[in-house]
C-alpha cells in the first residue's frame, strides 16, 4: 500500500523545485540538488527511511525539473503522484533507488504529457 510520506515527498520535491526554478533565478539543477541535498538532511536523524525518502524527494524533484516548461501546477500534482505510486511498484524489479527513481520520473512525465497532446484538460502556465 502507498504510503502517504512518499506522496506527500514527491509533492514536496516537485512543488519547490518548480517554485525555486521559476522564481529564484536558479536553474532547476541547481534547485534540485540544493532542495535533495536539504531534503536529506532533515530526514537523516528521523525515524524515517533517511535513503528511501529522500530518493523519493529527489525522483520529484525531477518532475520540477520538467514542469516549468512542459507544466501547470494540476499537470504537476498529477504527476508526482503517479510518480509515487509507479516508483512504489517498480522498487521491487531494481537492485537499488536509482533505477526505480529515474523509470518513474521519466514515465511519469511522460503519461502526463501523452494526456496532454491527447487532449487532457490542463492548468494554465503563469511565466
């Protein structure tokens, strides 16, 4: 069952890292490394899975990555959590994270984009 820590992570992720991109004039690696690297250390002295969620934050951070260009704020929230749920499914076919981390972010945004040239309704891009 999807825990609600790792959709709420994945939010988080992809939520500042488009927010520090498009606003701070940082570019989205930037706000990304520096949004993970923070990430991990809050979660390091909890009782949290320190790798675990804060690979979750980074694989939404990804999705942030892609978003100012591609993404409104609904396509976003659709895709960190079909991020989420996909990344919780697919943790057991990889030797670690990482492989799960990057086919779930890329296929994430990749749904979400496919719906979009389909003809999903999406949210409107502030620049």
């Amino acid at each position: 069952m999807m825990n609600l820590a790792a959709i709420l992570l994945a939010l988080l992720g992809a939520f500042s890292t488009f927010y520090l991109a498009k606003h701070h004039r940082l570019d989205a690696i930037r706000a990304s490394a520096i949004l993970s690297i923070v990430a991990y250390l809050i979660l390091l002295p909890t009782e949290f899975n320190a790798e675990l969620y804060s690979s979750i934050f980074f694989g939404g951070s990804f999705i942030g990555m892609s978003a100012p260009k591609r993404f409104g704020i609904y396509t976003l929230f659709s895709s960190s959590i079909i991020f989420a749920v996909m990344f919780e499914n697919l943790i057991p076919y990889f030797n670690n994270f990482g492989g799960a981390l990057g086919v779930s972010a890329f296929l994430s945004v990749c749904i979400c984009q496919v719906a979009i040239i389909l003809g999903a309704p999406r949210s409107t891009k502030h620049h």
